[in-house]
C-alpha cells in the first residue's frame, strides 16, 4: 500500500458537497484506499440517494448519506452529530468541498447575491470546522481539507464573488493551520484544478479544453492532504497562478492577461 492510500485506511471521512463531481470523487477514491467509513453531505436529495446506494453496492455498510445544506448552521452541526455516530465516534477527515462558480458583473450584483455566495463558499466551511473541531479535539488528531480554487490566486473579471469566497477560505484555512498546528490538528486548502463536473454546466459554459477528470483532481487532492501540504494545487494553470500571483515581477504579465480575460468576457466571450 502506498503512502497516500495508508494515510485514509480504516479512516472516517465526512465530504461536503460528496453527491457529485470532486466530492464524489474523493470519496470513491477512499474508499478504494479502505476508509472505514465516509458520510456525504449534500442538499440534493437525488443525487445523493443515488450514489449512497451505488456507493454502498460496491463497498457494503460504509456510506451514509446525510441532507444538509451547508449553508445553515444547525444543518452542519446535524451531519457531524450523524458522522460522530455513523463512525463510532471519531471524525478524521472533513472535505469542506461544497461550493458553487458564482458569476456576474459586478453592477447587477445585489447584496443578497454577495450573501449568498459567502454563505454556501465560506461560511459552510466555516460552520464545518466549527462543528468538527469538538470532536478532533476530543480524539486528539484530525485533518480538515478546504477546496478552494485556482481563482484564489487568479481573480477574474465578472467572477468577483466567486475570487472574493475561495480567497476567503483560503485565509482562514492558512491561518487556521497554524492556530491548531499544536493540537495536532492539520489543515489544508487545496484546489482541484480546471475539473470536469456539473460546476460548468451550472454556469452555462462548457469545461474548456485540457479540463481534468474529478478523478484526477480527487487524487492530487488526497496525495497532497496525505504529506500535509498547506496548499494542495491541482494542476499546472493553478501552480502557476500561485506562484505568479504575489510576485511584483510578474504583476505587469499578469496585469495584461487578466485584463485581456475582462476585456473578452465583456464583449460575450467565454463568460462564465
Ligand atoms: N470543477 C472545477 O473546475 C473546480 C475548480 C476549482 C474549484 N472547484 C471547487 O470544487 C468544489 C466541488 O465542485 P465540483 O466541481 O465538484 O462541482 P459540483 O457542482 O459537481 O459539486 C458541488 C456539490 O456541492 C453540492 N452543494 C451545492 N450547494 C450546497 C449546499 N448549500 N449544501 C450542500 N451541498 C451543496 C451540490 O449539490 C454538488 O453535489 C467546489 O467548492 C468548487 O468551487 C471546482
């Protein structure tokens, strides 16, 4: 067995957003590395009723789905309480992986949109982490992954809410790590990279070329939580995006590419 498949063996995982694309993924992924148990949370009912049973076809006893929407509070609470009994009391691992591409110019956006999208991005992650923490305290160890973005380090024109969350939870996951780094409790932001899933759809566009596989993104994502990397990025537009974004040297690239992206999204181009 290898390092990253003995790091989520005989594990409890609980994976927001798991009834579809990298949540999924993630979740069949430890299960094939032998977690012990994995609850979805999700608030699609379909979806999540479908692959708790498929997933449990293949693995018996060892998926439990859970309603929830992460953007209430006493929902998330709920699926730790779930999680806590489902896995016999411990909870190793929580993917904060819902979220949603949130679009638009700036102008038509409302207050109620910016709430919004701060409630399902960032304050989902943070009900998560908040219900989590009693229990990876009491067992001593836990490691929370947050999926942020590439956007983070790249913020697009007319995707203001969407770079405005992730960079968000970026911050707090970083400065989490190290507040609860003595408590052996670790924490990650990871990206997924450009990952074919429903998000595109949901947008209107279709994933561009060169897009990944939520399989793919799910395993960059599990082999670099596994060494403990603060920041999982995955794939090379996102390593590049992370290096380039806060270096003054590049700021005039970047400028001029960003600015191209603004100008061609305003004049209908590949708007998300
Ligand atoms: N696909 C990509 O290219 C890409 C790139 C960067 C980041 N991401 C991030 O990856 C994560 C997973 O997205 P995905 O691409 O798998 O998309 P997806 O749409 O396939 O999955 C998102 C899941 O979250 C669930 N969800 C949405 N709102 C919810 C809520 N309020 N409560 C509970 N569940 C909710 C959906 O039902 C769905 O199952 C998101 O945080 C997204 O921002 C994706």
């Amino acid at each position: 067995m290898n390092e990253t498949a003995a790091y989520y063996k005989n594990k409890i995982a609980v994976v927001t957003g798991g009834a579809s694309g990298i949540g999924l993924a993630l979740t069949e992924t430890m299960l094939s590395y032998g977690a012990e148990k994995v609850v979805l949370g999700d608030y699609n009912d379909e979806s999540l009723i479908r692959e708790t049973a498929r997933l449990n076809a293949g693995f018996p006893g060892k998926v439990l789905g859970c309603h929830c929407d992460v953007t209430q509070e006493s929902a998330v609470r709920h699926l730790m309480q779930s999680a806590v009994e489902f896995g016999g009391g411990r909870i190793d691992f929580l993917f904060n992986n819902a979220g949603a591409a949130f679009a638009g110019s700036f102008d038509e956006l409302t207050n109620e949109n910016w709430e919004k999208a701060f409630a399902l991005n960032f304050y989902g992650a943070l009900y998560g982490i908040r219900a989590v923490l009693p229990v990876m305290r009491s067992q001593g160890s836990g490691h929370i992954i947050n999926t942020i973005s590439g956007i983070a380090f790249f913020p697009m024109a007319y995707q203001s809410m969407y770079s405005a969350t992730k960079a968000a939870l970026n911050g707090l996951s970083l400065a989490l790590r190290y507040e609860l780094w003595d408590e052996n409790i670790r924490l990650t932001s990871a990206t997924p990279g450009t990952t074919i899933t429903g998000i595109w759809e949901a947008g209107g566009v279709e994933p561009p070329p060169g897009a990944q596989s939520a399989e793919q993104s799910a395993h960059t994502i599990l082999a670099g939580s596994a060494k403990n990397e603060r920041l999982v990025l995955g794939d090379e537009g996102d390593l590049s995006g992370a290096k380039q974004c806060f270096n003054p040297d590049e700021a005039k690239g970047i400028d001029d590419i960003l600015l191209n992206i603004a100008r061609k999204r305003r004049s209908g181009e590949g708007v998300f």
